[in-house]
C-alpha cells in the first residue's frame, strides 16, 4: 500500500522498517535508533552477526528513482577511486527481483510502498574547521571529489540555479498564502531585490562551470576520523574526512561546496578559504570568479530553506520540530536576514 503524501510515514512502523530489511537477506537484531533526518527517515539498525548498519526511507515523491540511483552511482564512483564517502549496499537480484540492474544487483530495493537504501554505519565526529590542517584535508578531499563530479553530468538531478532555488520557493510561498497578510508587502518587496542581486552577482561571475557535487557540504554531513581512533574502528577505516549524506547532490558551481565550510567575519572566511584551496587545488583547479556567487548562493539556500518548510508543513513532524515557523516573527526574522543579504551582496568577493 503506497504512503499517504499527506502524512508520509505513517505506515512506516518500526515492524516494517525491520521486515524491509530482512526482505534483502539483512538479519535485524530488533535495535533501532532514529537519526537526526526530516526529509527522509533515517535510522542506525542493529544487525546479528554484524555490525550495525544505516537504513534510509526516502520521503515518498520527492526524488524519482531514476535521481536517487545516479546519487547512488556518483557515491559509488568516488568510493572506487578511494574518495572517502559512504556508498549504499547492494542487494543481489534473488532479493529485488525486477528493480535489479543489469547487474544483478540493486541499491533502491522496496517494500510496503518505500524506497529505501542501506549504508555502512561511518563512526566520526564534527570536523574542527577552525584548524588549518583540518580545512586543507577537507580541501584536498573536495577537489578529488570535484574532479570526478565534472567526468560526467546528472541527467537526472536538480541543478542549482536561481530558478530552481530561488524563484521557485519565492512563486510557491506566494501562491499558497504562507506569509502573513501584514509582512507580505515587505517579504515581497526583499525577496524580489535579493533576487536581482543574486542575478547581478552571477552576471558578474559569468559563465561557470557546472559539475557534480555534494550539494549539501555542510560540518553536520562530514564525520572526522582521529588517527589515534582508527584501530578500534577496524580494518579499512581511513582517518580524516568521510562524507556522507548525499540527498541534495545536484549539478552546480564548485564554491557551494566551499562556502558552507566558511565561518565568522570577513577576515576569518578568507582565511578558511586560502587553506581549504590550498588542499583542493592540489587535484581540482578553482575559478576564482565563482567568488562572486557566495553570498548569492547563501541566499538561495535561505529563500529555499523558507520554501523547504512551508511545502512540509503538513507533514505533523515537521509542526513538532518547527513550531516557530508558522508565525509572524519567523517572517520578520527573515526580511531583516534578506535584507543584510543584499547588502552583502553589493560588497566584494571574498578573496583567493
């Protein structure tokens, strides 16, 4: 029976995440611990005779298969050129029967109306990304990953650009009535000027390459691994950097990938860029006109940010884990943020 758009998982019981996985040939020993996830459904599931893994429900509707195996596939790709990210296990053709691939084997088996992906469980901790040599690790790595997300684009996937991630969240706000009648004038009126300058802004980066990428590469979707932890992790387990999570993969400029890495005032951010390109240069060139997109990218990811909450609003987990979105000072908050936007926006680049 296929989920209800209206409320998601509600049939996703914590009896048919385990049956999921053992319609695959897993071996669930009962265990699970939810994770930190809106969108989809994510959960650490203990195994028998194994150590424990990361099961994901994909949120029914919002990407088509078609988009969530090429994700697969990229991940896949940076993991066989020993890139450190984590790619879903793949489940043999006698468990998925028609979805296998020409393989015989699977990534995005179903069952009982979700699509879902298992992972290996990747232990780690936040990056300290006030540290040089942490930002240049975390470069030498996103510059690999770079140059193998040019080798080929999505076909699938969104592409971040200012339609998709601006003026889309913008119309669909408007068109469903989520501002409140007293702060609409005003949210219009900034949203609008925020737009024309992050147009202006790619105007005067030009004409960008765009390429596979993270999407998403924020502190929150990179597990750190201490040298001194290693061996109690096991064979295989590399210290450094390990990505993960890679839902929003799209096509994009390269410097989304950067700027959210990038903290505290203008000096501090230049700093943390000179040492992440320090690392990233060494394997993936960098156009220094992608520059001018930062702060515009940053205000794309907040009118989306806005549009990503309002299009979940009637999914009841998102009324309990954002209570504070569905009023007045919500709104305010982010015409005044908008409005500092666009201010940033006039300034100059950061520099190489």
């Amino acid at each position: 029976m296929a989920a209800d758009p209206t409320v998601p998982y509600a049939g996703l019981s914590p009896e048919r995440i385990l049956e999921a996985l053992e319609s695959v040939g897993l071996r669930p020993d009962g265990r699970l611990l939810a994770l930190n996830s809106y969108e989809n459904r994510v959960y650490q599931v203990g195994m028998e005779e194994s150590a424990p893994l990361v099961a994901k429900f994909y949120r029914p509707g919002r990407w088509t298969r078609e988009a969530i195996l090429e994700e697969h596939r990229f991940v896949q790709q940076l993991a066989d050129a020993e890139i450190p990210a984590v790619p879903p296990l793949a489940f043999a053709a006698e468990f998925v029967g028609q979805l296998a691939d020409d393989r015989g084997s699977c990534t995005l088996p179903e069952y009982g109306g979700f699509a879902f992906a298992v992972f290996p469980r990747c232990p780690g901790r936040v990056p300290a990304l006030d540290q040089p040599d942490t930002l240049q690790w975390m470069g030498r790595f996103l510059g690999r990953i770079h140059a193998l997300g040019t080798l080929e684009p999505y076909r699938h996937r969104l592409t971040l650009d200012i339609d998709s991630f601006g003026h889309a969240p913008r119309d669909w706000l408007l068109a469903h009535d989520m501002i409140p009648p007293e702060l609409l004038p005003a949210w219009r009126s900034v949203v609008d000027q925020a737009l024309e300058a992050v147009q202006a802004c790619y105007a005067r980066a030009g004409n960008v390459n765009l390429l596979r990428l993270h999407g998403d590469c924020h502190a929150g979707n990179v597990l750190w691994i201490d040298e001194a932890d290693v061996p109690r992790y096991g064979a295989g387990v590399l210290p450094g950097p390990h990505f993960v999570d890679f839902d929003d993969s799209c096509m994009g400029p390269a410097v989304q990938d950067l700027w959210m890495l990038l903290s505290g005032d203008r000096a501090a951010m230049t700093r943390q860029l000179g040492d992440i390109l320090a690392g990233y240069e060494d394997f993936c060139s960098f156009d220094p006109r992608e520059l001018h997109l930062v702060e515009a990218l940053r205000t794309l990811r907040l009118i989306h940010y806005s549009g990503w909450l309002a299009r979940r609003w009637d999914d009841p987990a998102f009324k309990a884990a954002f209570p504070w979105f569905d009023t007045p000072r919500y709104w305010q908050d982010r015409i005044l943020e908008l409005r500092e936007q666009v201010a940033l926006m006039q300034e100059p680049p950061l520099a190489a």
